[in-house]
C-alpha cells in the first residue's frame, strides 16, 4: 500500500461544478507535488509546496487551486474545469526540497472526469 | 534544456525472458540526477532507483539491473527472468541539482509480460 493517500479515487463533475481533490502523507515529509497525467502520457508537474508554502507553480490556470493547510495534507480545488482537464491527478511527497536524495513517494491518484 | 527519452513505446516478452528498458537523457547540468519509476495499471508511480550523475556504478537490485553510461548519457533498466507482475509502464525520469524537485519524465515504455 502506498503511504501517500489520495481521495477520493474518482471523480466525475460538471465544468460549473466545484471540488477538491485531497492528499495526506505521515512520513513526515516536508514538501508536496501535484502532478497532472494525461492518458498515455507522462505526469506533468503543476505545483510543489516546500515547508508548506507554495514553491514552484507551472503556470497552471487559475481554476486550480493548490492549498497546504499543514505539512500531511494537501488539497486541489478544482472549479469552472474543462474536458480537457480530465486526468489522473498524482500528488507525491519527499523528505524536502533541500535534501536532494530524496525520491518522490506517489499516491494512486485521483481520476477525474470532467462532462 | 532537460530532457529525457524512452524510444520503446511498448515491449512485450513472455515470462523467463530478459528485457532491457532504454533511456536516453539530455542536460546541461554537471551534477544532476535519474531515477527509474514504476506505474503499474493501479495508478500509482512507484521508485525504483536514484542514480547521481557522479555515480557510474552499475546497480543490481534482486531481479533488476540498471546500466548508467555518462559517455552515452543513458540510463538503461534491465529485468531478468521477467514475470507477469512486472506488466506496467515504466517512467525514466531526469533532475537537476538546482531544481532538483522538478522531475522531468520520459514519455514511458508500456512492458507487457504473458504467461
């Protein structure tokens, strides 16, 4: 079992719609990714958040939301998407953006639909 | 620029054989890092190995081998004696010192092991 929990697993929702995608880690991990995975594809970084400040955004569009209320969780809140967002959402942890032998621990995702 | 390439789209074997997953990287950096990921169809991307670019050993873990050659800047993963729970797409993926949480994948080669 993986130690990076994602819920939920599934997740269809209209583009009007608003939810948010959740992620939790007990390893004591000080920083936390969103990755976004097209079918076929390979994952894509979209935020990473270091000592719970955010520290690197990819440019993503405004109607993702990242937020880190603490250092085990991490939440994406998701309004106004597009079909085209539909996609496995993999949130990963590591030790810390500092310690660079530091592999990144993946949740299973959450797939997301958008209709 | 990074970048990392996985020209085997999808390999498939029978179950005894070998398979040697290829990967080929490109970087400015001196002092960067690779890693091999596993993502079987569940989702979730699992780690494997972490190789720093000042370390060409070549490492043996249980049934997996990896080859690192900085003179041909490729990273090449090796399965012996494949088995069916080693199906899944397998991500080589590339970071470099500076932006070390920044993980750069190739696109990934699907292995498809039958009984």
């Amino acid at each position: 079992d993986t130690e990076v929990t994602q819920t939920p697993k599934h997740l269809v929702m209209g583009m009007t719609n608003k939810k948010s995608l959740k992620c939790e880690q007990h390893m004591g991990h000080r920083a936390m990714y969103w990755y976004k995975q097209k079918a076929k594809k390979p994952p894509e970084l979209m935020f990473v958040y270091s000592y719970e400040k955010l520290s690197i955004n990819e440019s993503v569009p405004s109607r993702f939301s990242p937020e880190c209320p603490n250092s085990s969780l991490l939440n994406l809140h998701l309004h106004a998407l597009q079909p085209e967002d539909s996609a496995l959402y993999l949130c990963a942890s590591s030790q810390g953006t500092g310690q660079i032998n530091s592999p990144l621990h993946f949740g299973n995702g959450t797939r997301l639909t958008v209709t | 620029a990074q970048k990392v390439t996985q020209a085997q789209t999808e390999i498939s074997v029978v179950e005894k054989e070998d398979v040697t997953l290829d990967c080929v990287y490109e970087t400015r950096d001196t002092t960067y890092y690779l890693f091999w990921y596993k993502q079987p169809p569940s989702g979730e991307l699992v780690f494997l190995i972490r190789r720093n670019s000042f370390d060409e050993q070549n490492e043996i873990s249980g049934r997996y081998s990896w080859n690192f050659q900085k003179s041909t800047s490729s990273f090449n993963f090796t399965i012996t004696a494949s088995q069916v729970v080693d199906s899944a797409v397998y991500f080589c993926a590339l970071s470099e010192a500076e932006g070390f949480q920044k993980l750069v994948f190739g696109t990934g080669t699907r292995l498809l092991v039958s009984p």
